[in-house]
C-alpha cells in the first residue's frame, strides 16, 4: 500500500494525476495523417509526461490508455492500440527505469492479447522494486465496470448491509493497490472535451478537473505545469468550507 508522503514545500503539488489522453485521431487527422500516427505520437507524449511528473514529484499517474468502450472502435485500431504498449516499453521502459518510475495496471486482463499483456507484465516485473512514481495503466477500463465487479466481490463475501462502507468498497475496487493515492488530486483531459467517460468515477469523486484545448500528442512539459500550476491556485473544500 502507498501512502502521501508528509507535507513538504512542494504540499500544493497534487499526490496523484489522473490523465485522459484524449485527441491522437483529431490530431493526426488534422495533419492529413491516419489516425495510428496520432496513437504513435500519442505514446512519445505518455514518456514524456510521466518523466516530468516525476521529476517534478507527482507520485502516482494514472492513464486512460483503453477503455472497455474503445472494443467498439475498428478493429484495425483496436488492434494497433493493443500493440502500443508493446512498443512503448521495448522504446522507454529503460528509461521510466532509469527514472524509478514503477508500472502498474488497472483494468481487467480478460480479452486482452496476451503479447500486450505479456508486455505490461514484463514491464511490472522490471520495474517492481522501484519507489519513484506509479505510472498506472488503465487499461481494458470502465468505472461502472469497476464498481460492479466491487460490489459482486462483497456480495459473495456474505456481508451484513450495514458493514458495507465507502471504506469496505474502496478497497475492492482496482485501484486499491494504490492506498492513500487511490483517489487523484487532479484529473486532467486533453483535447476540448469536458467529461470524464467512465474514468475513475468513485475515486474522482473529489479530485478537481482540468480541461485543456491542447491535443494529447502536442501535450508536453510546459502543459503538465500549467495543469500543475492550476491546480495550486484551487481551494480543495470536500464538502466544507474554506479555513
């Protein structure tokens, strides 16, 4: 389980960013390319921003990387996406290793190709003593998803109504590996949509949101720390009032 480190001077950093990388196809198709060499940028993109992350002291990033609606796209890009993190950790896994950035995933692995998850797993398993940041995957993703398959696994365990807690449910949803990182401080979306598309919809019950115009393959470190920058000027209330 990870915890929030203590408050330090950088304590108006967020613990954990939540990333919709939302925009490769319109972007590439803007640039009269197919929508793979969006998904192609798309991935320099991802190295580029969890390094910086990391540099800068964010300790866990999760990416929405494809989701349990994306199996409706065509199959063509469905396949490509599907081999992306192939080709994403054979190009940087040494350097988010160099980093001691560890990788994670969050998701369900059923249907997925097993290259794609051998993949993620090899990446897991290099990576798995490193202490620096968690860059999460979701992958194969839904949060209604998640909250079903929560509430099956506390069904079969027979508990009485009133046991059932947020803290109880919390706990069996898949991001619960992360602890007190589970739920993210900030949740930003690229691209100029403003919803968040079944992403993390428990756990970003509080976190606040940013939108950004910018495409996620034009999304670089100047953009992380104007998303980061924003996020310091917010008045986190939870319900309350401001102290």
């Amino acid at each position: 389980m990870f915890k929030k480190k203590n408050e330090t001077s950088q304590s108006r950093l967020p613990g954990h960013i939540a990333v919709i990388m939302d925009g490769n196809g319109r972007w590439a198709k803007a640039q009269g390319k197919p929508r793979i060499f969006g998904h192609k940028a798309g991935m320099d993109a991802l190295n580029r921003a969890a390094v910086h992350a990391s540099r800068r002291g964010i300790q866990a990033m999760t990416v929405y990387a494809f989701s349990t609606e994306n199996w409706s796209r065509p199959m063509d890009e469905v396949k490509f996406i599907m081999s992306l993190p192939i080709d994403f950790y054979s190009k940087y896994l040494p350097i988010l290793k160099a980093e001691n950035i560890q990788i994670r995933m969050t998701g369900e692995r059923e249907a997925m190709p097993k290259a794609t998850l051998d993949a993620i797993d090899r990446a897991m398993e290099e990576t798995r003593e490193n202490d620096g940041m968690i860059l999460n995957f979701a992958m194969n993703y839904g949060g209604r998803r998640e909250l079903v398959l929560a509430m099956q696994a506390i069904a079969k365990a027979g508990l009485p109504a009133e046991e059932i807690t947020e803290e109880l449910i919390s706990q069996h949803l898949q991001t619960a590996f992360l602890g007190d990182l589970q739920d993210p401080d900030l949740v930003i979306r690229t691209s100029g949509e403003l919803r968040l598309s079944n992403f993390l919809p428990w756990e970003a019950a509080y976190s606040e949101l940013y939108f950004t115009e910018t495409a996620w393959p034009d999304f670089d470190e100047g953009a992380l720390d104007a998303a980061l920058e924003d996020y310091a000027s917010r008045d986190r209330r939870f319900g309350g009032l401001s102290k």
